[in-house]
C-alpha cells in the first residue's frame, strides 16, 4: 500500500490471510509519524484507509513508541476511557518486559487519537502538539 505522509515513497505491507499490516513509520501504536515530506491530508487519508482492514488485524509498526504515544493521547482525549485502560496495560506490559506490538485495528481505533481525528484539520492540530509534546515527569 503506498501510503505518503511521514516521507512520500512511504508502503504498508498488508497481508489479508494472516490478518497483519506492517505500517513502517505512517501508523504507530497510539500515534503516527511525523509528516516530513508529506501532508496532513495525505495522513488523514492513510488512516481512513488504514481503519479499512478487518478490526482484529494485528499491527505491526516500525519503532515501539507506545507510552510516549500513550501520555499524549491521555492528554488529547482526557475523556477516553479506553486510553487510560490501554495504559494501564502498557504499564504492566512493560514492568514485566512484554512488548506492546502488535497491536490492532480495533484497539488504534479505540486509543490512537491521530487515527481517531475526524477531520485533517484536527489531525493536523493533533500531529503537531504531538511533535513539540513533553510528558509530564513521574
């Protein structure tokens, strides 16, 4: 899938049978990549055409950005009941050294408020708090 955005040459790789989609640096657990050569409108069409796949797809991403990703969903949808879950499970996922990818189409659908923007001005605003985003200290 060519899927421009983060660089313009950007590809998903998504195999139907298993249910998998390798999303490289364009969809992240609970976040998405940078836009260094592309736009938000081309970002906001990946994750329209990301949400597409079966919801138990499993996502696999380039890098395991997930609590980093995760304290600023809380921060962008406080109201979420679904995010603070997630990161009460990335919490204990992490204290016992359990990777937190894959994840999933259901589960980004859920917590990812880059995926969640309902328009691309709004994942516009939301990629670009996330780029100068600094988590609260422990």
């Amino acid at each position: 899938m060519a899927l421009p955005g983060h660089t313009m040459g950007h590809i998903a790789i998504h195999l139907v049978q298993p249910r998998m989609v390798f999303t490289g640096d364009t969809l992240f657990a609970m976040g998405c990549g940078r836009l260094f050569e592309g736009t938000a409108v081309q970002t906001y069409a990946n994750m329209r055409r990301l949400a597409v796949p079966p919801k138990e797809t499993q996502v696999y991403c380039a890098h395991e950005y997930t609590a980093a990703n995760g304290a600023f969903a809380m921060v962008a949808e406080p109201q979420n009941a679904a995010i603070a879950a997630r990161m009460t499970d990335v919490a204990g996922l992490r204290a016992n050294g359990v990777p937190m990818v894959p994840s999933s189409i259901a589960l980004e659908l859920a917590t990812n408020p880059l995926m969640r923007a309902s328009s691309t001005a709004e994942l516009k605003r939301r990629r670009d708090a996330k780029d100068v985003f600094k988590a609260p200290s422990p």
